[in-house]
C-alpha cells in the first residue's frame, strides 16, 4: 500500500478502523474531492489572484480549477511524474498554486511544500531527504530567481529530473495537456509532505494523508462557518499549513466559497484587496495582526466586510487581542495549531474573555490530549499533571500524524510509545476545556510565527572558519515576540564583526528569517551545572543572560 512502508508510520489498524466508523475518514482522495466540489459549484469563483502567466488578476470557477487540474495532472503525467513521485512545489500565492497541488494530487504525486522564503540549504536538504523527482517554482519574483534557484539544486540532486517554471510557455504546454484516464490514489496513502517548524536541525519532513486532512478541513470548515459567500483573503504564504487548512484555501472550497491571494501580506495590499473582493475572513500571524491594527487607524479603505480575523502560529498578547475587534471591525478567532495535526480554535460563539485569553478548543472530540511533566523530556503518557496546571502538551488523534517521513531516530523522542506526539508546547487548561499556551518546552524560537531551530543557524555560524562555538536563543521582542540572538565564541586572536557572521550565514542559502538578528561576540561561554556543557543548558543561561539586560 502506497505510503506504508518504514517510511512513513500510518495509524494502527484498530484506531484507522474507529476514525473510518466515526467517519473522519471518508475515504475521499483530493482529486475526487475537487471534482465533486466543480459538480456542486461549478460556476462559482473559486479562487482570485494574480498570474504570473497573464500578470493580471485572474479569477478561475471551480469548474475551470477542477478542469485545468485534470489537463496539468495529464502534463505532469506527460512529463514522466508518476504516483508516489515527490514533487517540491515552491510557490508564491499565485492562482497556479492550486492548480498545481491538485494536479498532482490527482496523478497521486506528492508535493512537499516549501515556503518562498526558503533558500539552496532548504531546498537541497528536501529534495534529497525526499528524494524528489521534480521542483515545480516560478521565475524571477520579489526580487529572487526561483527557476536558476531551483535548476542549482537539481544539479546537485540526482533524483531530481526536472524544474517546472510556471508562467513559461513550457509550463503552458503542459497546462494544455489532453486530460488522461488516471487510477485513484489510495485515500489512507500519504497525499503530500508539510514541513515541521523543527526544533534540532533542518524542517522534518510530515507526512499528511488525504483522509487525515480531509478530516481536519472540513472541521475547519464548520467551526469557522465558512459558507458559500464567503471570501477568504491568504495573506501569509498558502503553501503553511495555517492558510492552507485551518480553514484555509481548502476549509474556503469545501464550502464552495472564494480564495483570494494576497501577493503580500502588507496592510496596504490585504486592505485594498479586503475592498475591492468583498473579503469575509482572514488569516494571519500576531506581528502582521499589530500591522494591520495599526494601519486601520489611518487607511481609506472600506473593511466593513471583515467579518472574522484569524490569529495564530504564535502567542497572541492580551492586548493586541483586545484591539483586534474593535479596530478592524471584526471578530476575533484565535488559531492555535500545528503542521503535525492538531488545531486548536476559539469558538465564534464562545464569550468574549475566553476568545481573547485562550486559544480554544481541539477540532476533534477524538483529540486525545494530555498534559505531562514538563521537566522530563521523555514523560509517558500517564505522567500527567494536575488539572489546570501547566505541562508539555500530548497529543494522539484521527488527524495527528504518528511519525515524522523517513526519521525513525527523531521519531523515537518526538513520539511517546503509545503513538503521542510530543507537540513540544507548554500549555494549561482552563475548567471550560479551553487551552491556554503559556510557553515551550522545545528548543524551537518562534519568530512572529515563523520557527528557527537553534541547531540549525548555530551550525552554519560553526561553519564559518573564524568561528568556535555557538548558541542560538531566543530573546524576548515586542513586535514578533521573540527575536534570535547569536552568541558566538570566536577561534583563537579573531574578530570577526557581526554584520560578516549575519552575511556569512545568508550567503549559505537559507530563508531570511533564521539570518540571527543579533551576533554577539563573546570571549567564552559561561559555564553551566558541573562537568561537561549541553547546549540545552548553554542556552538556558544566555537566555538568561539576555533577558537581565
Ligand atoms: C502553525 O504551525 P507550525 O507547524 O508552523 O508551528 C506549530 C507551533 C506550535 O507547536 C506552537 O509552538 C506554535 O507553533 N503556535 C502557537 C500558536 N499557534 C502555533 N503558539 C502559541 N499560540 C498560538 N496560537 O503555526 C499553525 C498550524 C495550523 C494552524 C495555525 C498555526
């Protein structure tokens, strides 16, 4: 069975066999899914934005979507992709971007999402950690040459056999292409590969089904009462699994309703978009949330049609979640969720106080949580705490993956043996069953919603020959929440400035947000507990260190 295999680890038997009796899992693949959504709305606006083929707005129905997924499924077919294959999609919020997913949703091919923001480390690190057949990007776009960016990494990775460039008139071939008779994938299968936030070392690679997040969308759906004249506005990258699914562009066309894309996620642009398309809902992070708070104070544009305001991927303040609803005139809901699976929302008929203090309730009456010994990285599932107090946060489900793609090390210590995933999150909850995240136990910096793992950045600063050591923390902000700080221990007699390390570190090709925001340059680290130093502890102490000043 497709995805089955030691790759992957898919839900005991016994437990897939009570999610399909509950009928979570319907058993439904996305390309069905699509189709069955063109019979039902086909005339209506599935989705709005901008193409860079035509480089005008677009707006496609849902039959049109559902028709030029069928043709791309047949080019991309045409092209030699086959079921199984993996495809890394890196797409900015074009119109193509749908069109693409379900194409090769269709043909059984997996996409593996990366965000625009990633650079050669990320790329090169998925394709040959899923050993990729195809990269499918654009061309030149704010400012970054995706196609020559991805064509470096294909010459580097020997799986990968092709780049598609939307917008090229190659790709408008395949776009062409006559719609083929294709087999049905198996819904249970893995649909496509989502990106973990990673707390050591490079994103891990999550493996999502069509059942699982069928199931997880059409929840979304219903809890954030997307109905047919609804307008979604994507204003984060599409390709997260926030806009993607909580509700998202699928939760949007599940209820038959309109995706607009937001080429950016500014106030200027969201806010003449929100105008012009009539938007209902929208998605966003803490620090772009501020933004637009603070923009709506001065702005022309006419938002009476905002109904509801997404905020989550990171805490969202008590006092920006006061000023949300009365400056943008709409209401609140705040997300808290993972691309693992779980999701969190408050609901829209909770009371006031509950929407800006907590966030929310699971999805799913059959999100098993549990809330454990915070100081012991390896608490069972039966290690709990009290009621209401804090704790590491558990959690096992019908749409909570039970392993990482291809990592059976980390699996190991991100999965308790009865299959919890280990979110990671330190979180209380409050009598009514609402969560409260108070803070983490992972060494994960949440950047305004973007994760940076320590591991990760520290590594590419040792690379550097002037450097000995380093350690990555996350020091407290007022606008993102947290910022990284850099502590670098030099080798012996150099000085190397800060603005070299930052450069340094971008000119190995990653995303711009693990780039530290400060280097300090230190003569040693201090010294920590007895005997030999981790890294957990180091970084404790300069954590330390930095919030004293
Ligand atoms: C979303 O997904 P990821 O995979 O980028 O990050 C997940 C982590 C969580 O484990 C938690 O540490 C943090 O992001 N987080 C929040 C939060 N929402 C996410 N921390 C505090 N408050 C919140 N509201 O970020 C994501 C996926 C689906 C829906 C929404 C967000």
């Amino acid at each position: 069975m497709i995805g089955s295999g030691p790759d992957h680890t898919p839900w005991p038997a016994e437990d897939a066999a009570r999610y399909r009796a509950l009928g979570y899992w319907q058993g439904q693949t996305f390309g069905r899914w699509l189709t069955g959504l063109a019979t039902a709305y086909a005339s209506r606006t599935a989705v709005v934005g901008e193409s860079p083929a035509t480089r005008t707005q677009v707006r496609w129905t849902y039959s049109e979507l559902d028709e030029r997924a069928h043709r791309l499924a047949a080019g991309f077919a045409g092209r030699g992709i086959r079921a199984g294959d993996r495809v890394i999609v890196q797409l900015p919020n074009i119109p193509e971007f749908l069109e693409v997913i379900f194409g090769l949703w269709r043909l059984g091919a997996w996409p593996v999402f990366a965000l625009p923001a990633h650079r050669h480390t990320e790329l090169k690190h998925f394709a040959e950690h899923a050993e990729a057949a195809a990269i499918v990007t654009v061309g030149e776009h704010e400012r970054h040459d995706y196609a020559a960016a991805a064509r470096a990494v294909a010459d580097e990775v020997p799986t990968l056999r092709d780049v598609f460039v939307v917008g090229t008139d190659e790709f408008a071939a395949m776009e062409a292409a006559e719609p083929i008779d294709l087999p049905d994938p198996d819904p249970a299968g893995v649909a496509f590969l989502q990106l973990s936030g990673g707390s050591t070392g490079l994103p891990k690679l999550i493996p999502r089904t069509h059942d699982d997040y069928l199931y997880s969308v059409r929840e979304s759906a219903r809890i954030c009462r997307l109905r047919p004249d609804s307008v979604y506005l994507v204003a984060l990258p599409v390709a997260h699994n926030y806009p993607m699914s909580s509700p998202g562009v699928l939760g949007v066309l599940h209820a038959g309703a309109t995706v607009v894309l937001s080429p950016r996620p500014d106030a200027d642009t969201a806010f003449r978009l929100i105008e012009a398309e009539r938007v209902t809902i929208s998605a966003v992070v803490p620090p772009l949330a501020a933004a637009w708070v603070q923009a709506a104070g001065r702005t022309t544009r006419d938002l009476s049609s905002l109904e509801v305001l997404l905020v989550g991927g990171a805490k969202c303040g008590r006092e920006l979640a006061e000023r949300i609803g009365p400056a943008l005139g709409c209401r609140l809901q705040q997300v808290f969720g993972m691309a693992e699976g779980l999701v969190f929302y408050t609901r829209l008929d909770d009371p006031d106080e509950l929407v800006l203090s907590t966030q929310g309730r699971p999805i799913s009456l059959d999100d098993e949580i549990r809330v454990v010994n915070p100081d012991d990285p390896e608490a069972s599932s039966d290690d709990v705490v009290e009621p209401g107090q804090a704790g590491a946060l558990l959690t096992r489900g019908p749409y909570t993956i039970r392993g990482y793609y291809r990592a059976a090390e980390h699996n190991a210590k991100a999965f308790t043996r009865d299959g919890f995933y280990r979110t990671g999150d330190l979180v209380r909850f409050h009598p009514s069953g609402h969560v409260e995240v108070v803070g983490r136990v992972k060494e994960q910096i949440n950047r305004g919603g973007e994760k940076v793992a320590p591991e990760e950045v520290e590594n590419h600063l040792m690379a550097h020959p002037e450097v000995l050591d380093a350690a990555v923390v996350g020091v407290a902000d007022e606008y993102l929440g947290e910022r990284t700080c850099a502590y670098v221990v030099p080798v012996e007699d150099a000085k190397p400035a800060e603005a070299d390390l930052r450069r340094f570190v971008r000119e190995r090709g990653v995303a711009a947000f693990k780039i530290p925001d400060r280097v300090v340059v230190v003569d040693h680290f201090p010294v920590t507990g007895v005997g030999k130093t981790s890294k957990r502890e180091l970084r404790a102490v300069l954590a330390a260190q930095a919030k004293e000043g």
